[in-house]
C-alpha cells in the first residue's frame, strides 16, 4: 500500500522540552535583547560584530541541546508516511533526531551565508559543532562578512514556495508547538484540501482561524506526539 502524506508544522514548542529557547519564549539569551538589534537587517547594518556574537551564543546552547521524545516519535513517522517537516525553528534538531526531509521556513543556526547574497546556494556553508563561533573578519566566497544564515524580521522567506507544494499534496496535517501567528507560515493553513485531517499538539490553548475542524490534543511535544501516534495506529 502506498504510504499517506504527513506534512508536520512544527513552531518553537517543538523545542521546548529540549531547553532550546526562541525569541518569543521567556528565559534564553533573546530577553537581554531587542529583537531589532538582533533579527532585523537594519539591526545587522548597525553593528554587525554585536548580531555575530548572539548568534554564537544560541549556537553554544544549541550545541548543549538534545532532542526530546517528541522529535524522536516525528522521526520514526517516517517508517509509516511520507513525512515532510516544515519548522519554523532555526535549530537542527528534527535532522539530530533522524528526520530526513526537513524544510526550515526562517533559516538554520548552523550555517552562516554571505551578507552580500545570502539566499545563493554558492556561500552557504554549515558550520562543524567544533567549530561553531564565527568572528569579524570571516568571510563568504564571495568576499563579505560571514553572517547567520537566519530569515530575519523584514526579508522574505525564501522557502515558503517548497512547504506550499507538500502542503497542497497532504493527506494529514500536524502542527507541533505554534502559535499560527507568524506569517507566512500560519499562511500554509489555507494550502490543505478541505478533507484533510488537521491535528494540533500544544498544550496551550491556539486561537484557529481556520474554518477546518482541528483535532486538538493540549499536551507537550513529547505527551502530545504519543497520543498521535496512539490515533493514527502506527
């Protein structure tokens, strides 16, 4: 039998349970921050060396962090669907947990890109865990500073094209951990065929737009993917 379309849209709950905080969570190296000086292009222009060095911070706690349960179970999804991650999440820990097709709408902690052309396939390189900090002074192939190779505030999201065409093709959608309040990727909603299931793991209550009726199951990552786990009797 062929297998069915998963597409799982993971946001920073997903990562919670692993200690990896994102800007909208309280605790975590963004609250000594504005996210102006921080994710923004303007921010970047204004003092480059100060968005280098937060971004070697969040790197060395990434590097502390470790996969939870959750994104185990969504990694072992693949033995039965055809799985496609679409994270919002800048960290690599869907891939560490053995996900094998992820698509990272705002960009990857580890890799770090050309200022100049930061969306060229040519300069974006993925940094080594042993060498994770990127000084003033390190460049691209094309001669510019080295900068993370992140989807600030204000750019556009050049991966969006590539979950729009796995959404459309869904046959169950999964959202992990979102608020659905950031666009684009809220957005994907729209792209579901009507019939498709959509199911919410998050243990907070998320305000649905949507006209679908969403399965909803407000647990953690980890609680929360078991039970799916347990309905789609895998």
């Amino acid at each position: 039998m062929e297998k069915k379309n998963l597409v799982v849209l993971t946001g920073a709950g997903m990562s919670a349970e692993s200690g990896f905080a994102t800007f909208r969570d309280s605790g975590g190296l963004w609250e000594q921050y504005n996210v102006e000086d921080v994710a923004t292009p303007e921010g970047y222009e204004r003092n480059p060396e100060l968005v280098i060095e937060f971004y070697n911070g969040l790197r060395k706690q990434l590097l502390s962090a470790k996969p939870n349960k959750g994104h185990e179970l969504v990694a072992q999804l693949e033995k039965n669907f055809n799985v496609t991650v679409v994270t919002q999440n800048v960290d690599d820990l869907h891939e560490r947990a053995g996900s094998t097709h992820v698509i990272h709408l705002h960009g990857e902690l580890m890799k770090v890109t050309s200022s100049v052309d930061p969306n060229n396939p040519k300069y974006i390189k993925t940094l080594k865990p042993e060498g994770w900090a990127v000084k003033m002074g390190d460049t691209a192939s094309d001669g510019s500073q080295l900068r993370p190779f992140i989807v600030w505030f204000g750019e556009s999201v050049p991966k969006i094209e590539d979950a729009i065409h796995y959404v459309e093709k869904a046959d169950i959608f999964l959202i992990i951990g979102t608020s659905l309040n950031v666009y684009p990727a809220a957005g994907l909603l729209n792209y579901i065929s009507y019939e498709v299931p959509v199911y919410l793991i998050d243990p907070k209550e998320v305000a649905m737009s949507s006209r679908k009726k969403v399965h909803v199951i407000q647990k953690g990552a980890s609680e929360g993917m078991e039970e799916f786990i347990k309905l789609m009797e895998v």
